[in-house]
C-alpha cells in the first residue's frame, strides 16, 4: 500500500498550456495533465516553482504547490482588504470565509499578518473608541457593542475603555446634545424625554446623560436670557 502511495505521489503531471487570468493579471492559470480542473497560482508561486509549460511535476508537489499558493493568496487578499482602512482580525476571516478560503488558510494569514505588525486587535480597540467618541459622537456603551460586533474581546474592549478621557466623553456627548436640539420642538418634558434616548441611543451611561442634561438646560436658560 505505500508502495503505492510512494509510486502516485512520483507520478509526473506536466503542464500542457498556462495562461493569465484576464480578471487579475496577477495570476496564472495552468492546465496540468491528469488533473481536470486547471490550478490558479499567484505570480510569485509561478515564480517561485517555475511552472512554465512543458513543466513536469509530481502528485507531492503539485500538493505542496496548492497548499502554500492557498495560504499565500489569503495573505494576499486580506493585505488588499487593510488597504482601505484598519479592520479587526474577525472582519478579516470573515471577510476571508465570503472569498471562500478555508479554515487553515485563513488561520494562516492572520497569524502572518499578526507577525508583520498589520493586524493588532488591542491597538484597533483603542484608534476606534478614540474615533467613535470624537468624529461620531458616540458613547462606551455603544461602542463597547460594537467592538464586541467585530470580535475584539472583552478584556482588550475594557484596556481600550480606560483609555477614553471622562470629560473627552462628555463634550462629545454635549455637542451631539445640542446638534438635536436644534431639531426637537414641543413642550419642555417631551423635548427633555426625546433628547435623553437619543444619547442613550448613542450609547452614553445614564450618569453621563444626566450631566449632559444639566448642561443642556443651562444652555438653554442662558439663550432664554439673553
């Protein structure tokens, strides 16, 4: 029996045609004798291996191209996909699972791109309550919900947390305040019920809202006044 198995593994398959992919350049698709299905490799595995045709090349190898090809162009797609803007390592293998890499392949890429200093879900928790809390007005709770959305775990969501400023919280919150001021009309208590679930919406603590609330009327006395 590994006789056998020795004997397919040596079993030469020589590449009968190659032609590049018109949808990406940047691979090659090779039409392999034996093999039904044509095998697409990236150009730097067509380097690599010299797969040029007339090519002969064995079962083992063949494998062995497939596999690291697998693992190469998952690293490869996810490089493209952070090019855009910061993701977590969950978008990133989800984003890999709709590309239809597999598991392996998946958990391969992450661990390289973790190594070479692309991918750091610590540092992504903090840019991004930094980010939520200043350009979108949003609060911890809501952001601790969506960081949890992507993935991020809770210990890494706390470390990120800590590090937002109490009173850069606060006058986010005051300005996205008085941002829906400017469209509530009626009666005081309706307006004063609308404006706290809004910010609760936005995910402010209900400590936090009170503040704001205090802040919001003072403003409003003030404007009354003058």
């Amino acid at each position: 029996m590994s006789e056998l198995h020795s004997a397919h593994n040596q079993l030469e398959h020589c590449i009968t045609a190659v032609k590049v992919d018109r949808k990406n350049n940047k691979e090659y698709i090779l039409f392999v004798e034996h093999i039904e299905e044509p095998i697409v490799v990236h150009e730097d595995m067509f380097i690599k291996y010299r797969l040029m045709k007339g090519e002969c090349l064995t079962s083992s190898l063949i494998a062995e191209i497939i596999e690291v090809n697998g693992k190469y162009m998952a690293y490869i797609k996810a490089i493209r996909y952070l090019g855009t803007k910061a993701r977590s390592s969950r978008q990133i293998a989800d984003y890999l699972k709709r590309h239809e890499f597999n598991e392996e392949h998946i958990s391969h890429a992450l661990e390289r791109l973790q190594s070479d200093g692309y991918v750091n879900d610590e540092q992504y928790a903090i840019a991004f309550v930094q980010s939520k809390t200043r350009i979108q007005g949003k609060g911890r709770v809501r952001i601790a919900q969506d960081l949890k959305n992507r993935g991020i775990s809770q210990n890494a969501i706390d470390m990120a947390l800590l590090q937002l400023d109490e009173e850069d919280e606060f006058e986010a919150a005051c300005r996205e305040a008085m941002k829906k001021l400017r469209n509530l009309s009626g009666e005081d208590r309706e307006i004063r019920r609308k404006l706290q679930l809004f910010l609760l919406r936005k995910g402010y603590t209900s400590g936090l809202i009170r503040k704001v609330m205090h802040f919001v009327e003072n403003e409003r006395k003030s404007n009354i006044d003058e």
